[in-house]
C-alpha cells in the first residue's frame, strides 16, 4: 500500500483477477458471438446445432479460452490500473477542479463507488483513454482469440497461430481491425464508465432516505452492505446501453480480423456489409454481446471495487491504530 490507499500494483493485480475471472466463466458466450458475425449465413441457433453435433461440444464452447484468459485478464489489468492513474490525476488537478471537471459531494452523502467521482466530461474521457491504450497494446493476441474462436481456421496451440498469422501476413495481421477495435473500444469504455457513474449516483440518491450522520462507522457500514449490489445493477445497465451504441464497430472489427483479405479496413468492411447484407449485419450478435458484455463488465467492475474497497478499509484501520 502506498500513502495514499492502495497501491498501482493493487489496482493492477484486481485488474488482472477479475479480468481472467470473468473470462473463463463467459467463453462460450464470445465464442458464439463471433460464429453469428463471422458470415451473414450464420444465426445463433444454427451455430448452437453445429456445436451440439459435432464431437466434444462441451469443450468446443470453450474453445479459445487461453488466448481469451491472457487478452482479458491483462486487458483488464491495464485498463483499470490505468483508469485508476488517470482518474487519481485529474481528481487531484486543482485547475480541473475549480473548472467543475471534478465533481465534489457533501460528506454526508452516501457512495457506493471507492473511485474518485469525476464530472461526464473526465469519466467519458479517461475511460475511452484507457480502454484504446490497453487494446493497442493487446491487439495481437485479440486477433489469435478471434480466430481461435472461429471455425474458419485450425490453430492448434497460439505458437501455431502466431507462426501462421506471420507467415501469410506479417506482423501487420496482428493488427488486423485495429481502427474499427479502437472506434469501438474507446467510445464503449468512455460510455460505460460515463453512464456506470451515473447510475451509480442515482441508485444511491434512490437508496438514501435519511442523511448518513458523520460518523467513519456507519459510513463504512452502508459502503460494506450496499455497494455491491449498486455497483452490480450499475454495471449491467451501463454495459447494455454502451453495447448497443457500439456494436456496428464490433460486428465490423470482427469480418476484418477474421477475413483481412476481403474486407481491408474498417471504411471497406462497413461499406460492403452494408450494400450485401443490409443495416442487420452492423447488429449480428448484439444479443449475445450485450448479454456477455453485461455480466462481464457488471462482475470484473463490482469484484474490482470490492478489493479496492476493503484494500482502503484495511488500509485506514492501520493507519487509525498508527495514530
């Protein structure tokens, strides 16, 4: 821990656990988003039937996984680390502060969030910051994960598929979708956090009936009983509205990276989506992944918190017994 709560290393490692967490226990439901995306043929219940019939559909489900564990845990260990960063600057900007950037609240009020509390502007702009920096930074084992994912290729191990991808693209295939990954990732994240805070705010102005008196106690309490619950809600509306917003970038990202040959780049890829298969392909799999993305993001978010909450709470009673 560092002086001021928990440390980067903390926030990285939550990062990493939920991230990974969240990944295993939703596989299956990545794996069939990019079946229904990858051809304008493909429907949810004809993928399930293909899988269901073909030999070990239980592990088929969960094809993909270690390139999808690595991408999303390490993903999410750099986005929230960084997030952390950049929220913890700008709450510490006097500047920003007095130009409303930063928003203040009353002591007496209730909170479900161990994060500083940010104005629209700073939570849309720090989330989309992080969120397109940590995808950068991963993008080639996104690709491996999609393709993975796809029965359009074999790999067999990700040495495999790293040697196959350099063969017959070079190291630009590793990089295949990056524009329409950014276009969706940033706006998504920039959203999510956006809307997260909001609704977190509105949840507890809802729960609070009577002001919480100023004792360290009972606001301790309230944080240990109900934040895990808001910060949950919170997440899985956040997560909805954000996923319908931008999942033509998604269904684009995924023709790219899957067929780079044939659809170029992003400006390409939705030009011919549209004009072959219609406004309906820019939302294939919009339910699986506003499904996936909603208990992904709702459950990586809340544990996320949770562990910085009670690192801040442990924290504080050292330094209370200090004293």
């Amino acid at each position: 821990m560092s002086d001021g709560g928990p440390s980067p290393a903390f926030h990285f490692l939550a990062g990493l656990s939920t991230g990974m967490l969240s990944a295993l226990l939703l596989q299956p439901a990545d794996l069939l988003k990019t079946r229904v995306q990858q051809s304008p043929s493909s429907s949810l219940i004809g993928t399930w039937r293909e899988i269901a019939s073909g030999p070990r559909p239980l592990l088929q489900l969960w094809r993909g996984t270690l390139p999808s564990v690595i991408r999303t845990g390490f993903g999410s260990a750099l986005y929230f680390s960084s997030l952390n960063a950049l929220r913890q600057h700008v709450a510490r900007a006097k500047l920003l502060t007095s130009a409303g950037i930063v928003s203040t609240s009353s002591p007496n009020m209730a909170h479900s969030s161990s994060l500083p509390r940010l104005s629209n502007l700073a939570n849309l702009t720090t989330g989309a910051i992080a969120r397109a920096s940590a995808g950068f930074i991963l993008m080639p084992i996104t690709v491996v994960k999609v393709r993975y994912e796809s029965n359009l290729y074999t790999y067999r191990s990700l040495w495999g598929a790293g040697t196959a991808i350099i063969q017959s693209e070079g190291l630009r295939g590793f990089f295949s979708g990056f524009g329409a990954t950014a276009v969706r990732d940033a706006p998504y994240a920039g959203l999510y956090v956006l809307f997260y805070e909001q609704l977190k705010s509105r949840l507890n102005a809802l729960r609070a009936v009577t002001p919480i008196s100023d004792s360290l106690d009972l606001r301790r309490e309230m944080r240990s009983r109900v934040s895990a619950p808001i910060n949950f809600a919170s997440g899985v509306l956040a997560a909805g509205l954000a996923t319908a917003i931008t999942n033509p970038f998604d269904a684009i990202k995924t023709r790219i990276q899957l067929m780079p040959g044939k659809y170029g780049n992003m400006i390409i890829a939705g030009r011919y989506m549209l004009r072959e298969e219609g406004v309906r392909s820019l939302f294939d799999g919009l339910g699986l992944r506003m499904g996936r993305k909603a208990l992904s993001s709702a459950l990586a978010w809340t544990l996320y918190e949770e562990l910085i909450r009670r690192a801040e709470l442990g924290w504080g009673a050292k330094n209370e017994q200090a004293l």
